[in-house]
C-alpha cells in the first residue's frame, strides 16, 4: 500500500507535468507585443504645434496690433463722418455716399471688433487726435463748403485706409486678420473711387 501511494504521488506530478510540456510543446510561440497600436507620448512640457494654438494679444505680431488699431479708428471715424454728412450734406449725391460708408462700415467695424477681442486684444473706438481734428472741423460747416471738405477727406481717407488693407493682406502675421483685409480691400477701393468721383464731380 505505501508503495503504491508513493508511485501515485510521484506519477501525478510527473503526469501533469508531461500534459503541461506536451501542451507547451504544440503551442506555437505567443507573438511579441504590438508597439503599432499605442500612439507615442509626447513629453512633458512639450509644446503644441503652433498650428493649433490661437493666436492671442500676447502672441500677436506688432504689425498686426498696428493694423487693428488703424483699422477700428478708421472704420469708426467713416461712420461718425457720414453720419454728419447726413445732417449737414445739402448735395443728394454725397449723402447717398455717405449712407453706403454707414452701411458698409458698421458690419466690417463690428466684424474687427469681434476678431480682435477673440485675440485679446481691445480695439479703440473713437477716432484718432487726426480724425477728431478733421471732425471738429466738419462740424463747423454747412452746405456745399461742408460736402466739398468731406469729399476730400474721403479721398485721402480712403487712400490710406487702402493701403493699410493691402499691407496687412500682403505681409500679416496672423491668418484671420489677413483674410480680413484682404476681404475688405475691394470694398475700400470702391469707395475711393466713388469719393474720386464725387471731388471730380466738382460737389
């Protein structure tokens, strides 16, 4: 009897063992790891692409924190103009002109506002110490000697407005305010030559 439990108790271990080596024996061998499916980490503290991160007041090259300013003041001061051309003009023609300023300058105005302030940034809303000048001067006449003051000042106006424009859509930094004057640039050449018209027009 005790030589019988002792071959039993040798014979069980040695038989699982033979299954387990026997089992191991036909199993083909486990496939290594993937290291395709996990992405890889970037480091700490590494930087996002530039591509992805808005740009901000902080970032905001000092061309484009010019061309906003320019922008707002000139925006602002072609409605505040034409809204005194409206009470004072006495030529139908020239208050026809300056209703288009007020139609198309309010939304491009808002429009630059809103762009700018997702930047950071808070652009002015008055005029220049320039603008303000010329301004206090057109309220001081009335009649044809107050449309022949602001057909001029249209002209110069618009003339450097366009080419405030062109050089932010040329040469900008930051890629929405780019498209921005580069989508306003055919609106202020159409002023220009309406503001063109209207000083050769003798009004």
């Amino acid at each position: 009897m005790k030589k019988y439990l002792a071959y039993t108790t040798l014979a069980v271990p040695l038989l699982f063992g033979g299954a387990a080596f026997a089992q191991n024996a036909t199993m083909p061998p486990a496939a290594p790891p993937s290291v395709a499916t996990t992405p890889p980490v970037a480091p700490t503290g590494a930087a996002e692409p530039s591509s992805t991160a808005p740009e901000t007041a902080a970032t905001l090259s000092p061309g484009d924190k010019a061309f906003v300013m320019k922008a707002a003041q000139g925006g602002v001061a072609e409605v505040q103009m034409a809204q005194l051309a409206e009470q004072k003009s006495s030529s139908d023609e020239v208050k026809k002109f300056a209703q288009q300023m007020i139609d198309d300058h309010t939304p491009n105005n808002e429009q630059l506002v809103k762009l700018a302030t997702a930047k950071g940034l808070t652009p002015p809303t008055d005029p220049n110490a320039m603008q303000q000048k010329m301004l206090t001067r057109l309220q001081g006449l009335d009649g044809s000697r107050f449309d022949k003051a602001y057909v001029n000042v249209q002209v110069k106006a618009h003339t450097m407005m366009l080419k405030t424009m062109r050089m932010e859509a040329r040469n900008g930094k930051d890629s929405e305010l780019k498209s921005f004057a580069d989508q306003t640039v055919p609106t202020v050449e159409h002023h220009l030559t309406m503001a063109q018209g209207l000083q050769k027009s003798g009004v």
